[in-house]
C-alpha cells in the first residue's frame, strides 16, 4: 500500500488524521492495568480496543516501534500482534523506525521492516540526519515493495531548533534535508503527483510547515506532535495544498481518557478522534 492508496483512503473518510501510538505504562488507564496478567498485556489491548473503535473513522495509524522494544520481548510480541491488527482491520501503518544506523545495519533492516510479515507496515518513519547511507536502503526497498519512507525533518521542541534552523549555505538545516528529499523522491512520485520519499514535520512549527508545502509540492507531510500544547490545527493546516491533500496529522490520543477518567477509555479516544477531525476540517476542505 503505498502513498496513492493513503490518500484514497483519506478522501473516502474525508479525514486527513491518525492516531500515534506510543503508549508508556504510567499513562495507561486503569484497565489497562488490572484487568490483564500484565500491565505491557494491558497496553496491548488497550491499543488493539483503539483501533477496533476507529476502524471507519481514521485512515492511519503511526505506531512507535521504540515504546514497545524498551518493554523487552514482551512488549514486542504486543508491538507485532497492534501491527498485525491494525493491517487487518484496513489501516494505512506507518511504523516509527528511527534508529540511527550505519549504510549495512540499515540494508538489513530496511529488508526486515518493509518486505515479509514479520513487522507489517506501508511505511517507515526515519531521521534524516544519518545521511544518505542510512536512508537511501530503506528508499531502495520501499521502491521495491511500493511503499513509502517518512524522513523527519522538523522535531517538537524548542531544542529541535538548534540545530534544525540553523543557516547553512543560504538555508536552514531542515530544508537542506528537504532538498536531498526532493532529489531522492523524485523517480518515486505517484498518480496522486506526491512521492513515495514523504517528509515528518511538525505541528508547533507552522512557518516550517508553510516553507515544505510551497517549496517542495511533491513532498507528502506527516505533520506530528498535534498533542503538543503548543501545537493546533492551524499550524497543521499549511502542509495541505490546495485541495486538501499532501499531508497526514498525527495525534496521540490514548491519554484522552486522563480528562475523564470515569468514563470508558476507550470512548474518550473516539471522542478524542473526533474533536480532532472537527478542529482540521476547521481549517481544511478535502475535497
């Protein structure tokens, strides 16, 4: 499944978000832990109940392949079983990889991730920041198995932008990530005009935003960190063109439940899913 089906999948829901999970134990609600042998078990299915619950309502979902392996083997057998779910049930999966590697750590990886059912997903998020010999392997095997690669760009934080927007050559650092985006992406582009090579920006930057849309209009945008207290859909709404396409925003929603905590979870997420949609369709029409 690749960035020609995201977007289908987006204009049918008329919906241009996704769910992030990158759950931690001591956010999860109370049963998530106590009506389950273990609290990683618990997270497991409070994340599965989730995507049960949205099904027909999100287009994607972005799971952190990092918040799940730092809870042991466990934590990856629930990792596999919301990766497997979330296929099953119709979700565009993009998995957060990000790990720093060199050009044959990233080859082998690149092969495991984007090829066979072992971690299934339609794309991978990365850091630019590497190089390109740990990013083009995963572009060279996501061409293969036609899916897509999300290269980060700009992270949430102010710390992000020390080193992020500093000037370097008549450009800020992120754009030059940009320009080699742009360069690598441009055989991989799809009937929807956007390329398989896709950028991550984020949500508490709108000047960033509104600089990769006009630059670079190839350039998919999986804006992150709508959570965030200073992030909004406002900001998010500057990575869409025209149309209401070219971007996916992200949000995690499963401490939604932590406002309300004598409700059922569960709903508090859809409700949460929702409000979201309501606050971007605010600012954008997908048409």
């Amino acid at each position: 499944m690749s960035i020609d089906a995201l977007k289908t999948k987006i204009r049918k829901l008329r919906n241009p978000s996704a769910l992030t999970i990158a759950p931690t134990l001591d956010t999860l609600p109370p049963m998530a832990m106590t009506e389950f042998d273990s609290p990683v078990r618990g997270m497991g299915e409070y994340c599965r109940r989730a995507l049960e619950a949205l099904k027909d309502q999100i287009p994607a979902v972005k799971v952190s392949f990092g918040a799940f392996a730092l809870l042991g083997p466990e934590g990856l057998q629930e990792l596999k079983s919301i990766l497997d779910t979330a296929k099953g049930l119709g979700y565009y999966v993009i998995l957060d990889w990000q790990r720093q590697e060199d050009e044959s750590s990233a080859k082998a990886a690149a092969k495991l991730l984007l090829s066979g059912e072992l971690w299934p997903c339609d794309a991978v998020v990365l850091s630019c920041y590497p190089g390109s010999a740990a990013v083009k392997p995963y572009i060279q095997e996501a061409n293969a198995e036609k899916k897509d690669v999300f290269v980060v760009l700009k992270t949430a934080g102010k710390s992000g932008s020390e080193l992020q927007d500093l000037q370097t050559g008549g450009r800020t650092v992120y754009t030059a990530g940009a320009d080699l985006l742009a360069k690598w992406g441009d055989p991989a582009v799809e009937r929807c005009g956007y390329s398989r090579v896709a950028a991550v920006g984020n949500a508490s930057h709108m000047a960033s935003l509104k600089v990769l849309r006009e630059k670079y209009p190839r350039l998919f945008l999986l804006v992150d960190g709508l959570e965030a207290g200073n992030a909004n859909a406002r900001n998010a709404s500057f990575a869409f063109d025209r149309m209401g396409y070219g971007a996916l925003v992200c949000c995690n929603l499963l401490t939604a439940w932590i406002e309300n905590p004598e409700n059922d979870p569960v709903d508090e997420i859809v409700n949460a899913a929702q409000k979201m949609k309501r606050n971007i369709s605010t600012y954008v029409t997908v048409l």
